[in-house]
C-alpha cells in the first residue's frame, strides 16, 4: 500500500490535488497518506472481491 501511494504523489494528479486539499485542511503528511491508503486499500477490495450471480 505504501509503494502505491508513493507512487501516486508523484504521478497521478487525482491524488495529488487529494494531497493538496488536505493540506490545506491543517492536516499533516502522515495524515493524509494514511487516508490515502484507506482509498487505495476501498480500490483494490472493490477490485478483488468475488462478484456474486
């Protein structure tokens, strides 16, 4: 997760400008990759999950 996120900031503008708003809200760098996490981790389950019949 960690590796994706890292790799997002530097090149993916939806999560840059994710970055940037949060920043703005007072929050810190742990902060918000720790909430960036959350979404990639949201992604990635809603991509791995079985789909039901």
């Amino acid at each position: 997760m960690h590796r994706i996120v890292q790799t997002r900031l530097r090149f993916d503008l939806r999560t840059q400008d994710c970055f940037e708003r949060r920043v703005k809200e007072g929050k810190t760098r742990r902060e918000i990759v720790r909430c960036l996490k959350r979404c990639v981790a949201r992604e990635v389950f809603h991509l791995v999950r079985p789909t039901q019949p």
